[in-house]
C-alpha cells in the first residue's frame, strides 16, 4: 500500500509520458500528455498509427520520468525518477460509459484552448485511451538515501 500511494503521487506530479504500442512487428513510441487518478491513466488519442495498434492489442507500454539534468559529480543522480508501466488499455468514446469521466480527470480545456479550439466542449469524435496498469517496475535512487532499494515493482492483485 505504501508503494501504491507513493507511485500515485509520482503519477500525479508528472503528466508527460511515451506511449509504446506495437502491431505485429512493427512498434510505435509516441510522446504524449496523460492525467492520472489513482494508478490508471487517461490520454487523448487522435486516430492513427497508435490508436490502429491499439485495437489490435492492447497491451502497451508507458514511460514516465521526471524532469531531470543531472549534475553526475554532485550525486544528483539519486533525483532521478522513473516508471515503466505495462498495461491494458480500453479506447473510450463518446458512447463509452466511462468516457465522461475520463474527460473530468484529463484537464482537457487548456489544452484546446491552445489549439484555438473551444475550451467549453470536446469533440465527441475525441478518443480517450483509458489505461489500466498491471505493472509498475519503479526507479528511483533517492529511495536509497531512505533505506530502500532504487528498484521497486508494484504489480496487480486484480
């Protein structure tokens, strides 16, 4: 339980990620922006490469990692924080259940009032990608300064 609320609140501080989807043989990493609530996360995803693999698996991978440039003399290294999530993902539509939802946790206003777009309502044409980790292999080397080991993994008992 400690590492679970530990992994929720780096989750949470972070919202880049690379998304990694693969048809057959062919991968696909994809940077994007993500919102977390608990463990599970929630992206916007245009129609295209990621979403086509997607739907033929969707297993994938995530990488999170914190914002970092390390001063490797000045034992900065032990800030350096990351995740790799492996997951399930569900493609949630308009027609979704849970697709309300997941557009009150992604703080998707801003960002289409960026594009010029109307921050008062998404486009119900809009994908969000839903993803449900079962996996959660941690690194990070200020755990060792607190008497833990950097590596840490957290998985599902669902």
């Amino acid at each position: 339980v400690e590492l679970e609320a530990y992994l929720e609140t780096f989750l949470k501080e972070q919202t880049m990620c690379t998304l990694a989807t693969s048809s057959g043989d062919h991968p696909r990493a994809t940077p994007l922006e993500y919102y977390s609530e608990g463990l599970t996360l929630y992206l916007f995803a245009d129609r295209g490469v990621k979403t086509r693999n997607l739907e033929v698996n969707p297993n994938l991978s995530i990488a999170v990692c914190n914002t970092f440039n390390p001063n490797w003399e000045n034992d900065d290294w032990k800030g350096l924080r990351s995740a790799q999530i492996t997951a399930h993902s569900e493609l949630l539509t308009a027609d979704s259940p849970e697709w309300e939802h997941a557009l009150n946790v992604y703080k998707w206003q801003p960002f289409m009032r960026l594009l010029g777009r109307d921050g008062d309502h998404v486009s119900r044409e809009r994908l969000v990608l839903k993803v449900t980790p079962y996996k959660i292999e941690l690194m990070d080397f200020g755990l060792i300064r607190r008497g833990y080991g950097g590596r840490q993994v957290w998985e599902s008992t669902a």
